[in-house]
C-alpha cells in the first residue's frame, strides 16, 4: 500500500505577531491565542512586529518577513 502524500500545513503563510525578539534571532509569538517559540527562518533577515510563518521545526514556528 502506498502511503498519502503528505499535507501541507496549515499554518504555512499565517501572520505572527512577535511579542519578544531575543539576541539569537528567535523569538516569543502569538498566534492562534496562545504564544509560540519561533525562529528566523534565514537570520539575515530583518526583524518585524508582524512576521509570516514559513514552516515548522517540532513545535517551533519557522518565520520571515511579510515581504518573503
């Protein structure tokens, strides 16, 4: 049997809004009512008070820029 093809997150493009940014380029979100590690998903990126999430390590939110 082969098995179904994996189904993409629903979360992929939701807007974040960053409670906490810390010195290693993570940071504290909200989202969904309730706050969430989160981490650059390239830490050459510029850091906003609202971010889109482009994916997930564990129950990590991977972020960037509205304009990514």
């Amino acid at each position: 049997r082969a098995l179904p093809a994996p189904q993409a997150s629903l979360d992929l493009g939701q807007t974040v809004r960053v409670q906490t940014w810390r010195d290693d380029g993570s940071a504290r979100v909200e989202y969904r009512g309730t706050q969430w590690d989160a981490e650059l998903a390239d830490t050459a990126a510029a850091r906003a008070e609202t971010m889109v999430i482009v994916g997930t390590r564990g129950s990590t939110l991977l972020i960037a820029g509205p304009q990514a």
